[in-house]
C-alpha cells in the first residue's frame, strides 16, 4: 500500500483556488446566472418595443401610401378637370372673337348705311343741309312777305383792309361831310388841346385827306362743308368772362360725352360759341344728341348743340366783267384816309384830337362816327362791314 500511495503525485493547481475556496463558489455562479436573466429580460423588453416600434413605422408606411394614393388621384382627376375647363375656355375665346368679329362687321355696315343716308339727306338737300346747322332763334309772325331771293343765302362781308403807319380812317355818319373833307385834300390841325404839348400852344401838323376804295367782287360762291371736329353751342345764359372757361371744362370730361378740348370762340354779339374738339367722333356724338344740361353758376342750363358749318369762296366773279381778272375798285362814301401824320403824340391822344378837328362844322366837319388811328412805324388793318344805310 505504501508503494502505492508512493506512485501518487500531488500537483498545485496555479490558477484555480484552494480547497478551502470551492465552497463559496456555486453562489457566485448563482448571482452570474440571475445578471444574465436580468440581461435577458431587457434584451427581450428591448426586442418588445422594437418590434411595437417597427410596427407603428409600418403601419404609418401604409398611412403615407395610402395617402401618397389618394394624392396622385386627386391629381389626375383635378388635371383632368382642369383639361376640360381649358378646352371650354377656349371654345369661348373662340366663340367670343367670332362674335366680337361679326359685331364689328355689323357696326361698320351700320356706320357706312348712316354715312349714306346722311349725304342723302343733307348734302343732296341744300336746305336740310343748312336746317341743324342754325341754332334756335325766338322769332315773332308780323306778317307775310314774298320775295324773288327767298331761298338766296345772305351773307354780311367783311373787308380787310391795310393801314400803314402814320395813317389814320375817320367814318362820318353822313357821306357828304367826307366828300366836302376829301375835296378839300389838306387839312392843318391844332395840336395845343394835347396835354403832352402844353407849353407849344401853336402846334399844327399838316395831313393829307383821300378817299378808300375797297376791291369788291360782283358775286361769288361759296361751298359749304361740315366741321368733323367743331359744334356750335346756343341757347347759352350769358356771356360772362369765365363762361368759355366753364364750358371747356365741362366738355373735356369724356363722362359728359366730351373729349379734349383744342380751342373755343365766341361767335361775336350772337350768343354762340364755337367748340372745337381735338378728335373727330366726339363732335358726332354730341352733335346727335342734340341738346345738354350743362350746369353754370350753380344752375342747370340746357344748351343747343348743333354742328358747325364752314365756307370756302369756290368761284369768283369780279365786279367788272366775269372775264376779267381784275376786281372793280368800290369807294365807301362815309370814310376818308387820312395819311402824313407826324409821330408827335401817342395813340388815343392823337386819336382824339383827329376827333375833336373833324367834327367841327367851321373846318368842314361833322358828326363822327368811328376813329381808327396807326402811329408811325406801325401796321394795322381795318375791317369793313356793309353800310346798313
């Protein structure tokens, strides 16, 4: 037995414990193995919510499919309707130009058959021409009168006529006190009753004394055209200084029919006044409509409008022959030209010392009836009206 135990070898274990230590160890292992089902169970907890979480992310993945689906049809079926809308549109563009295209034809068949029909009926006639073109007038019946000239169309001249300087016109109102003026052809006026030359009390000038002789033809022609771009308005309230003012006002505004305004006069003592317009159609309009409330001063006046005729001379006839080109000299009986005047005072001055000489019965004067003086080294024109004597 002792051999035996002799063959034994006790070998030291270097890494593990004593024998005192195995005691001790199945309650370390113990501990180890409820770390690892702690670890376990979050591993699993972990593993729980991912898959709830992954869950949750695909079905939102189905939501957002779903909805990308609904979009996309939503799309088309809008791009759809949005085809068919265009389409429709552009079948009313169409339909519209072609209505507008057939309104314009219309509209200019329409302005064409009244062009015509209105030179038929005013320039064809030549009293329908003449009727819209001569504002109201309030007339009183005294009678019945018969003429040859009934239809004739009187016309009041107006004669130009130059005046040189340092001359003068003087019209009497009777013809003989200019003939006895004339034949006495040089006259001495007194200058002492001008305030300008009061220390030269003896003061006369020398002036020369000749009849005016005015070109006048023995008939003419005239032919008469309408204004495209000009009316005549009457029946006006009164001619005060600001009335043109108003009345262009008013007629520039394009809602009271009008339009810009280029220029406007006033017809003389008629109580006319003349707008011109700087487009033609606003005149036509107007022209149409016949009568306005036009307020003034703050009343409401209803004016006449009517269209502006003008004239130009297309054939003349002199006095003397038909066939000659020279016109007949014609002498107005009751104005002498009066020429040599020195410049020694102004103008109204002077103008009333003529006045004052020639009106004296004692230097074969008489009543005056008009002055017209043109200082030296000046130009004037003198305008002629027929004689109503």
């Amino acid at each position: 037995m002792e051999s035996e135990e002799e063959s034994f070898v006790q070998l030291p274990c270097p890494a593990g414990p004593s024998t005192g230590s195995l005691a001790p160890r199945p309650e370390r292992v113990r501990r180890e193995i409820e770390r690892c089902k702690e670890l376990c169970r979050a591993l699993e907890e972990e593993h729980v919510k991912l898959q709830m979480a992954t869950g949750a992310v695909q079905q939102r993945m189905q939501e957002l499919r779903k909805e990308r689906e609904r979009l996309y049809e939503n799309f088309k079926e809008q791009k759809y309707l949005n085809r068919e809308e265009e389409i429709c549109l552009q079948d009313n563009i169409f339909l519209a130009r072609q209505m507008k295209s057939t309104l314009m034809q219309k509209h200019q068949m329409l302005n064409k058959t009244l062009e015509d029909k209105r030179q038929k009926v005013f320039w064809k006639d030549p009293e329908m021409m003449l009727l819209p073109a001569l504002p109201e007038k309030k007339m009183a019946f005294k009678g019945l009168v018969t003429s040859k000239d009934a239809n004739k169309l009187m016309l009041t001249p107006l004669v130009h006529y130059p005046l040189q300087g340092g001359s003068a016109l003087i019209t009497f109102e009777k013809a003989e006190v200019a003939q006895r003026i004339i034949e006495a052809k040089e006259h001495v006026v007194e200058l002492s009753c001008g305030e300008e030359l009061e220390e030269l009390d003896q003061c006369r000038m020398r002036v020369q004394a000749a009849p005016v002789d005015i070109l006048l033809p023995s008939a003419l022609e005239i032919s008469l055209a309408q204004s495209s771009r000009s009316i005549i308005l009457s029946d006006l309230p009164s001619l005060e200084e600001t009335l043109l003012d108003k009345l262009e006002i008013f007629f520039s505004k394009t809602r009271n029919g009008g339009g810009e305004v280029e220029s406007k006069e006033l017809l003389g003592n008629s109580g006319q006044v003349v707008l011109t317009f700087a487009e033609d159609r606003v005149a036509e309009l107007l022209i149409e409509r016949g009568r306005i409330q036009v307020p003034l001063w703050e009343q409401t006046y209803e004016l006449k409008i009517s269209p502006c005729m003008r004239g130009e001379v297309s054939n003349l006839q002199p006095r003397s022959s038909p066939r000659s080109a020279q016109l007949q000299p014609f002498r107005c009986p009751r104005t002498v030209l009066l020429s040599g005047i020195p410049d020694v005072l102004s103008e109204e001055p002077m103008r009333d010392i003529l006045e004052i000489h020639f009106q004296k019965p004692s230097r074969g004067g008489g009543e005056v009836d008009a002055v017209g003086y043109v200082p030296a080294g000046r130009r004037g024109v003198a305008v002629f009206t027929e004689d109503a004597e």
